[in-house]
C-alpha cells in the first residue's frame, strides 16, 4: 500500500500582508487522509523558523528580520512523508 502525502496550507498571514511589528504568528492547516499529520514546520526564505505538533498549528515568529520573507508551511505525516504548501509573499 502506498502512502499518500499530506495536505497543508499556510493559512496566515495572507500574500502582501504588511506588518508594522516585530512578531506575528503563523497558522497552517494540514490533513492526511491515510494517516495523521506528525507535525508542521514554518519556514521563512526557506529556513525553518518554527514547528507545531498538534492542533491549532501555530507559531508565534518574534524578532522577525525587517524586509520582505517569502513563508511557507511543510507538513509531515505518520510515515515521514512531507509536503509543502504554496509561498507565501
């Protein structure tokens, strides 16, 4: 039997949010139809700033760098699959 990826998606923040502080939080939502999600990792220009393992997937970035980042949500599941989620800018 095959093990299908999960599913994830950065929820927040939005494309072209523009924030005025030094900390926000990111939400992803995930699922896997043939297993469960083990955990998610929230990446900013591709670096991991930050992980969630359970429901709400959620992670409170401080001290975040001025400028643009490109964020992202990658979600692995069970079997040690992962998937990643569209960017956002």
């Amino acid at each position: 039997r095959s093990n299908t990826p999960p599913v994830v998606s950065l929820v927040s923040p939005s494309s072209a949010t523009t924030l005025t502080t030094n900390a926000f939080s990111l939400t992803a939502y995930a699922t896997d139809l043939d297993g469960s999600v083990a955990g998610i990792e929230f990446l900013a220009n591709g670096v991991i700033v930050g992980q969630a393992s359970a429901l709400p997937y959620v992670f409170s970035w401080t001290n975040v760098p001025l400028g643009t980042h490109q964020l992202a949500a990658r979600a692995t599941d069970n079997a040690g699959l992962p998937a990643s989620s569209l960017p956002v800018l």
